[in-house]
C-alpha cells in the first residue's frame, strides 16, 4: 500500500508539477488552492469546479485533511478546547479563545513534548514525533470549520516547543500569512517558546513580523533549573541575549510569559527581577496563576496575584493579568490529552487478563 502524500504539503511548485503531469491546465493550481485555504476543503469531493476525473486522481495521490474530532469541551465564553485525532492514531490538542475582538485559535506543534518543564502536562512522557506543517495547518482550519468562519489570530503554545520543530512551524506560518494562501496578517501570530536560543536566533534572522512570547517563569538559572530540565535549557543571559536580538531585528515588543506558582517564584526579589528583565527587554509581563497539573507545584491565591502584580507595578514592569481561560475544561496545555491517554491506559489494564 502507498502511503498518500498530504496535498498541502505539496502546494505550489510540486502540486504544479502534478497538474502538468496529469495534463490539467494550469489555472487548475488556484482552484485547489482556493478550496484548501480558502474553504477549507477536508475531502477532494468539495472541489465542485474540478472534474470528477480530477477529483479522483487527486483522491488517488493525497489527502487533504489530517486531522478529526474526537472531542470538543466548551468552557466560559465559548472557550473550545479540542482533542483532534492524527492519521497515526495519536491526538493534540487545539484551543479556541474568544473575546470581543478576536478569535485566536492556539495550535500544537508536537505530539508530545522533549523539554518536560515540570509545571506542564504536554511534556509527560516525553517527545513522540513532531508534527508536519499540514497537520499544524489543519488545526486552524477545523476551527474555522467549526465556526463557520475565518479566524482572527494565532497562538503557537499548544502542545510541543514550537521552535525544536521550527521547519515545519514556519512552512505552516508561511502558507497561513501568505496573500495566496490563507492570509492571516503576519502581526496576528505569537510564537511562544521556553527559550531555544537557535530557534529565537532564526526567527530574528528571518524579520518576520510574527510576535515572540518567552515563556520565562524564572529570573534566576537556579530557580529556571527547577522548572526546566537541562537537556532544552540555556542560560537566562543567552535566552535575554537572542530575545534583545529578536526585538531590534523585528522591530517587535517581545512578550513576557510568567506563570505564578505558589512559594516557588512570586517572592519580593521575584517581583524585583522580572520587572528588571522587562525594563531591559522593553517587554510587557503575562502574568498567569498556575493551573497545577499535580501536588508539587501550588497555584497561588488571588490576593498573592494581586501583590505580586503591585510588586511588579511598583518597579515600572508592563504587566496584565491574564485569566486562565479553559481552566474549567482542562485547561492547562496538554491535560485534555494526558487525561485522554490515562482513561484508555486503565480501560487497557482492566481488560488485560
Ligand atoms: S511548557 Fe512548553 S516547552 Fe515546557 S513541556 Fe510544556 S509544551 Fe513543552
């Protein structure tokens, strides 16, 4: 049995190449292009202004969807989090967030994640493949789908460190910003990372407009060493370093990712050192209570919030409070998949003789 080629990893001159060989016009390329980006095609049998003749011969050679349902939790606000099913039988997750302005689908880069912070439940278990730039691609389109319409904005922080698939995220990027393509404004993407200097460093290189949001947590190596395993972890002077580079080469404010844990990094001296980074990178704070995935790590209380953000205020950091959306839906990244994988683990178990 051949293994079917997804057809939007073929787009272009490839998927040119194709038409020419099965001796269709060339005009036939755009047509497609508009059903996959534009309609967000899943099946060939939706292209109705190509011949039925075409339809089964790309039938034949590709697929054109990577991704399906297999559930859909609703949380406040219409808040969509999304467990989709790969080829492979192995599943993500995508989230939905919503708010008066903007609908901002957040996407997975990878099955599993290799960096396994210790707050997170997308590194448990470890890395199993990185995803292709279709099935990153897919994601935002079962959205759109979904609601019947054209989203506004993209978070890469769902399951995986974007930037250890960095090839396949910004061939994904690039066919989602490009004009011909989906279109979505560069400026409408955030790429989010725990701080892979060589990925920060090619991201500068390319001036993109995309926005870079650090996922920071510590503002000393000792304290990132706690949360952070060594194999993924540079020192904070590098991670500051390419971040600094990142802002002058793009022209664009970097992003300060914080999660508040409990007893562990919201001290006084915390507060203090993390408005110091934001001052030198000239980056705003998101700061975010942790949604804990276990008893080790605490989340704070509010009023702990409410102090460490005053803290930060006083010395001249640029903070927001973010709300954890989704927390009524399992929202922390990669629990909606961990609790998934445990259920089928302990329906395995019981069955074993
Ligand atoms: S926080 Fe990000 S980098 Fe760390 S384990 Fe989770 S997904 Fe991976």
């Amino acid at each position: 049995m051949t293994t079917r080629l997804h057809i939007k990893d073929q787009v272009g001159e490839p998927l040119e190449r194709w038409l020419e060989a099965h001796g269709q016009k060339a005009f036939r390329l755009k047509q497609i292009e508009q059903w996959l980006y534009q309609h967000w095609a899943t099946d060939f049998a939706e292209m109705r202004n190509l011949s039925t003749e075409l339809r089964s011969e790309l039938e034949n050679d590709f697929t054109c969807n990577s991704v399906t349902q297999t559930e859909c939790l609703k949380g406040a606000g219409d808040t969509r989090k999304y467990l989709l099913t790969l080829e492979d039988g192995e599943t993500i997750e995508t989230v939905l967030i919503r708010s008066a302005r903007r609908e901002t689908v957040c996407v997975s880069t990878q099955v599993g994640c290799p960096v396994q912070c210790a707050f997170c439940a997308s590194g448990r278990g470890g890395l199993v493949r990185n995803l292709t730039s279709a099935e990153i691609v897919d994601q935002v389109f079962h959205v759109c789908r979904d609601i019947g319409r054209k989203i506004t904005n993209v978070v890469v922080m769902g399951i995986g460190e974007p930037l250890l698939n960095l090839t396949n995220l910004i061939k994904a990027l690039e066919q989602l910003c490009d004009s011909r393509y989906f279109g979505l404004g560069a400026r409408r993407v955030t790429i989010s990372t725990s701080g892979i200097v060589p990925g920060i460093q090619k991201l500068a290189d390319m001036r993109q407009q995309w926005k870079l949001a650090l996922s920071l947590h510590a503002t000393r190596d000792e304290l990132r060493a706690q949360f952070i395993p060594r194999r993924y972890r540079y020192s904070l002077e590098q991670v500051l370093d390419a971040c600094a580079d990142y802002r002058e080469a793009t022209g664009r404010m970097v992003t300060l990712e914080y999660a508040l844990i409990a007893g562990r990094n919201d001290s006084r001296r915390d507060a203090t050192e993390l408005a110091e980074i934001s001052r030198r990178l000239d980056a705003k704070i998101n700061l975010i209570a942790l949604n804990p995935i276990s008893d080790a790590l605490a989340r704070p209380t509010d009023d702990d919030v409410k102090r460490f953000c005053r803290q930060l205020e006083d010395h001249n950091g640029r903070v927001t409070v973010r709300l954890s959306r989704g927390e009524d839906i399992q929202g922390a990244c990669g629990q909606l998949r961990h609790h998934r994988k445990r259920k089928e683990a302990d329906v395995r178990c019981s069955s074993e003789p």
